[in-house]
C-alpha cells in the first residue's frame, strides 16, 4: 500500500434501505455488529461478521440495515493502493472475514469509536488489514455453511466438535480439515470467537444482566465469560458495556 490511502474512517449505522448512490472514491465497509444487506451494481449479499464488502469508486450501491448494524466505514483513494490489491478487491467484493481480520476490525472500532486512533496508526492498521483480505483465497460454497447458520442461530447450545461432525455427517478429523482449509482455524476457536462476538453485540445493544448473556451464549457461568472477555479484550463485560455505551454516544 502506498502512503495516505485511507481518506476517511467512520463508524455509522444505517437504518431503512438507501437510494442507490455512487462515490468518487472506493469503500471498505466492515461489519462490527449486525447484519447489512449491501447491493453493488446488482450484485447483493449480506455482510455480517463473517463478511465484508469493497465498493469500487463510482459503483452504485444500497444497503439495509437490521436495527443493531453498525460497521466501519474506510474510504479510500485506490490510485494510493498498489495494482494487485485493487485487482483482487475489483475482482471479488464481497470478502471473507478470516478470525486475523476480524481481531483487526474489532480492533479499530474499538480505538476509533473512541476517536484515540491517530492517522499513522490507522495507515498501518489499514495496511495489515488489506494484507488479511487480499491473502485470503476466494472460496467456493462452502461445505460448512448449514453448520455456521445453526450454530450463529444459537450459540448457547452445548456444541462440542463431536456433535458438529455428527451434524455435517463428516469424521471429527475431516471437519477439523474443512474449518483450517475454509476459515483457517478450528472448530473450537471458531465457536469461541462467534460466542464472544455475540456478547459484545449483547452488551453493546441492551441492559441484560451478565449472567444472563454468559448462559445465552453457552458459557457454563459469569466467572467463565468474563475469563475469556479478559484474554480477548483485556476487559470485563462490564467495563467493555460502559466503553461501548461511551463509543456509541460519540460516533457519527
């Protein structure tokens, strides 16, 4: 990436669907929470934590937005970025989220949402995350696409590696294989990961009781999902609902 790429970085939500509008500049849209239906030149998807989209300079688009969205929004100046990444971006929009670019993404709205990021520090956060989408192969349908749907529909139900095999009706060995070849981690950390981002949602988005939000996500107590908010955050849940309550309030 050359230097001064990014033009801008915001955190937005949207709400009721948009006209279809063009920019003089591409766009990076990356979810944080919730789901957003995006349509690029007549191509739709839905962008979720496991999605992202790029929107080339001047391409019409719309999105929708369920009511807990929220993503960051990077606009970019693509004659800054190197011709292969352009290539690969152009070529394929809507782009797989591997756990490295999710951490990154968590990362920076975080940081932003607090508006403490400086832009040497998002240059290079944006330099790490192009490097995580470009270098991640584009994948045909994937195999565990019926799996991810049960599980993203409830995380709280004991879902050991044994029972998601039983479930794709595959050995434990040869899911273990399709989560390292398609997602390039395991069943166990995937889960893990889903199950801390739908906590975070959770706190960011109401006032349940803790306890309450450990068991809906499959946590066998408070103490066990405050463990895991530690190492992944290095916050409780309840100061990471107050640093998000903070964020919302000051985010555009």
């Amino acid at each position: 990436m050359r230097p001064n790429a990014l033009l801008n970085l915001d955190i937005r939500s949207y709400h009721g669907t948009s006209v279809p509008h063009w920019h003089d500049f591409a766009q990076l849209v990356l979810p944080l929470r919730g789901t957003l239906e995006i349509d690029i030149a007549g191509r739709e998807q839905r962008l979720d934590a496991y999605r992202a989209a790029f929107v080339e300079t001047r391409a019409p688009h719309s999105q929708q937005g369920d009511p807990a969205n929220r993503s960051i929004i990077v606009d970019l100046d693509p004659d800054r970025l190197t011709p292969e990444v352009v290539d690969r971006l152009v070529a394929r929009p809507f782009l797989t989220l591997t756990p490295a670019a999710n951490r990154l993404i968590d990362y920076m709205g975080f940081i932003a949402g607090g508006s403490a990021a400086k832009g040497d520090q998002m240059e290079h956060w944006l330099a790490l995350l192009l490097d995580a989408l470009v270098q991640t192969p584009a994948q045909p349908q994937s195999r565990l696409a019926a799996l991810l749907g049960q599980i993203e529909a409830a995380p709280g139900k004991p879902w050991t590696t044994e029972a998601m095999a039983e479930r794709t009706a595959m050995s434990v060995s040869r899911l273990h294989a399709l989560f390292r070849s398609e997602l390039d981690t395991t069943p166990a950390a995937w889960l893990s990961e889903l199950r801390l981002k739908r906590v975070r949602e959770w706190l960011a988005a109401s006032d349940s009781p803790i306890a309450e939000l450990a068991f809906r996500a499959g946590y066998s107590d408070q103490n066990a999902l405050t463990r895991a908010m530690r190492r992944a955050t290095g916050l409780t849940p309840a100061a990471y609902r107050r640093q998000s309550r903070t964020t919302a309030g000051s985010a555009p």
